[in-house]
C-alpha cells in the first residue's frame, strides 16, 4: 500500500490524519503543499479518483476546493475548465488532507472509514 498525504503542517485534518495512519503503522509519504505543491499528473490522477465516487470530473475538482480559503473568491467564480488549472497555480486553495493510495482511490477530508477499507 502506497499512501501519500498531501497537506500543509499547520492544517489540523492533515496532523490527524498522519497521526491515523502513524497509530496503525502503516507507511505514508507526506508532501508538503507549501514546499512542493502537487504536480498536474498527481492531481488528474486524484481527480479521476474522486470522479468515480462523485459522477463528474467537475463535481470531484469542486470538492477539491477549499471554500474556508482566504483566497477562495479567486477561484469560486472562475469557468469549471479554469478551476484545475488555478488549483495547479495555487495548491493552497485545495481541500486538506488529500490522501491517495496508489493510483485507485483518494479522499479529500479527513476519512478514516473509508481509509480502514483500504487496509
């Protein structure tokens, strides 16, 4: 099983979710999105994850969105297709924690259910 977490280390959903998966031992790779950002491909690849549970690629890159942002109004009113993109440019505005496992599933938010089903 191959998780990664993508977050910042001030966001509390991404600390509890570390500490989750820390508590069963299970190997994550942390990225921070302040240092490194996510890349297009690794971001496509969580958006068709989504897609599958949420019906359309558009309704997964809004539940990307982070609508507490400080910046969130840059990115609200914006055209679907320029939504992605803008996410891209600003990893700041996504939803906290992103987790993924491996190329099959990912989840926004803090989800230890569904995590317990990856187990």
């Amino acid at each position: 099983m191959a998780i990664q977490i993508f977050g910042t280390t001030k966001n509390f959903d991404t600390k509890k979710a570390e500490r989750w998966f820390a508590e069963r031992r299970i190997p994550v790779q942390v990225v921070n999105l302040k240092e490194k950002g996510i890349s297009g491909g690794e971001l496509e690849n969580v958006i068709s994850c989504l897609a599958k549970n949420c019906g359309s690629r558009m309704d997964a890159v809004e539940s990307l969105i982070d609508e507490r942002s400080k910046d969130y109004a840059s990115i609200a009113y914006l055209e679907d297709g320029a939504k992605a993109e803008k996410l891209l440019e600003n990893p700041l505005h996504l939803k906290q924690p992103i987790v993924r496992n491996g190329k099959n599933a990912a989840t926004v938010g803090y989800c230890p259910k569904i995590w317990e089903g990856w187990q």
